[in-house]
C-alpha cells in the first residue's frame, strides 16, 4: 500500500468521525466507504498481479488464508468478550465525566492496560498467521514470484524502525504476506482469481 492510498484511508476514516459527530448522511458516508474499497481493491490487485499467481497456486493459499481467516475471527470474538467486561465501568466514568468528575485512575490503567494487551494480542497473532502462511508461499511459489514479493514494497514506508543489516528477502516477503496477501480483503480477491 503506498502513501496516497494511506492518505485517501486516513481522510475517509476522517470523514467517518466527522459524520458521526455531524450527523453527515449515512448513504454518502457508505457511498464514500465502497469507493474507497474498490481503491484499496485495486491497490491489492496493483501488489498481487506481477507475482503472476496460477489458480492451482491460488487454489492452494485460500485454505491456508481460511485458517488464518478463522483464527482472526476467534481474536475478535475474544476483544469482543474483554470489552464487555468494560461495558459497565464504561458507562459509569463517562457518566461521571459528564458530571465533571475525573476518571478515576485504576479505570484509566485498567484501559491502558487493556489496549496494551489487545495490541501485543495482534501482533502475536499476526507472527502467528505469518508463520502458518510463509512456509505455504515457499512451497507453491517458483524463485521469481517470491523475488517479485520482495521487491514490491517500500520497506522503509512499513518497517522504518529496520536498519540495512536486518533487512533481506525474508524479511520483505514477510512484509509483503503481511500487509498485501493478509490484508483482509485479499481473500476474496483471490476466490475471484480462483475461478
């Protein structure tokens, strides 16, 4: 994903939180959403095409994208679960807020505490599907494709924290599994490939 394409998502996410404080029309905020999924579709397919995917070697990466799929929709349920158990304190500080009492401190830890977990919870999760999704990509991909999957990505724009010594074609085509290949609108991409 390049930055005009991080650009166009920030400012519809933007638009987003400026309609639901201006109550801004629902259909142009859906309207705005499909356009800017259909760009993001078209940004993946952009990274996707040069690999030159076969539909057998398609047809071999959707179970795997499906057992990914599933442990991802496990993690939700379980964010899902954790943030109930906030519902109640939740509504208790914002009411309280409200009333011009700060929040108390143990809550506001709690949260910190909470958000700090779902985030090491993610990228534990996402070491995990990389590790479940790399060893397929290797199997079923010739020498070229994973060439081309590590040379498409600007690795400075994803991982600016890596310096030259920690950078080699693993590395890139974790990156590029990572934010093209498990970008969660690839998976129908590739159904459609498929077939």
């Amino acid at each position: 994903m390049n930055r005009k394409i991080l650009l166009v998502l920030s400012l519809l996410l933007g638009l987003f939180a400026v309609s639901l404080a201006q109550d801004v029309d629902p259909e142009m905020a859906k309207q705005s959403a499909d356009i800017v999924t259909r760009m993001r579709k078209v940004e993946l397919l952009n990274q996707i095409l040069p690999i030159a995917l076969t539909k057998d070697q398609i047809q071999q990466i959707l179970p795997v994208l499906e057992r990914i799929r599933d442990k991802n929709r496990k993690l939700l349920e379980q964010e899902h679960k954790d943030l109930l158990e906030f519902d109640r304190s939740s509504s208790d500080a914002l009411d309280a807020a409200l009333k011009g009492e700060m929040p108390k401190q143990d809550y506001v830890r709690n949260m910190e505490a909470f958000y700090k977990a779902n985030d090491i919870r993610r990228q534990v999760a996402m070491g995990e599907n990389l590790d479940i999704l790399m060893p397929k990509l290797k199997e079923i991909c010739n020498q070229g494709q994973m060439k081309v999957m590590a040379n498409s990505l600007t690795l400075a724009f994803f991982e600016p924290d890596l310096t030259a010594g920690d950078v080699n074609d693993e590395v890139k085509e974790r990156v590029f599994a990572r934010e093209v290949l498990l970008d969660p609108l690839t998976y129908d991409l590739l159904v459609q490939m498929s077939k």
